[in-house]
C-alpha cells in the first residue's frame, strides 16, 4: 500500500531547522497504541528511503475532520497551519 507524505523542513522557535514527516495514514484499529506503531513504521521507512526525520506525525479524518498524531511540538504546529501538501509516497 503507498502511503503519501509530506516531508518539509521549518525553522525552529528556538533557532536551527526541524525537518517533519507527516504521513497521511492512520492505523486500522485507531487505537492510541496501533498509531504509534504504524507511525514509528512509517518513519522508519522515510528514514530508510534517505529522508532526514526529526519528528513526524499521522494526519487523517475523523468525525468529518483532520486529525493529527505524533510528536506534540509537531501536531501543534499542524493544527494551526493544517495538512501540508503531499511531496513523496512511500511503501507502507
């Protein structure tokens, strides 16, 4: 399955670069435990293909609305600026 993602770089608050994954994935169960297995997965493989990783996050609908899920710092500067576009897709 070919998940797409979004890999972006952004200057930290505190000065520096923090380059995110985000993926548009959730696991099937949705549960907290399967999410974060599914997103550790996914990071992995972003790494693997050669893409620096500092934190990533899943984002996918829930209730009619985008939901996110991953590194606290990261999910709250999606929530504010929202899914970013799509650069790459990966093998899941």
């Amino acid at each position: 399955m070919k998940v797409n993602l979004a890999h972006l770089r952004e200057r930290a608050r505190s000065g520096g670069w923090i380059n995110f994954a985000v993926f548009d994935a959730r696991s099937s169960s949705g549960t907290r435990d399967d999410n974060v297995r599914l997103l550790a997965q996914l990071t992995a493989r972003a790494r693997s293909a050669n893409l620096q990783v500092d934190q990533s996050a899943l984002a996918f609908m829930s209730g009619g609305r985008v939901q996110f899920f991953g590194s606290p710092p990261l999910v709250e500067y999606l929530s504010k600026s929202g899914v970013p576009g799509w650069t790459h897709t990966i093998e899941a």
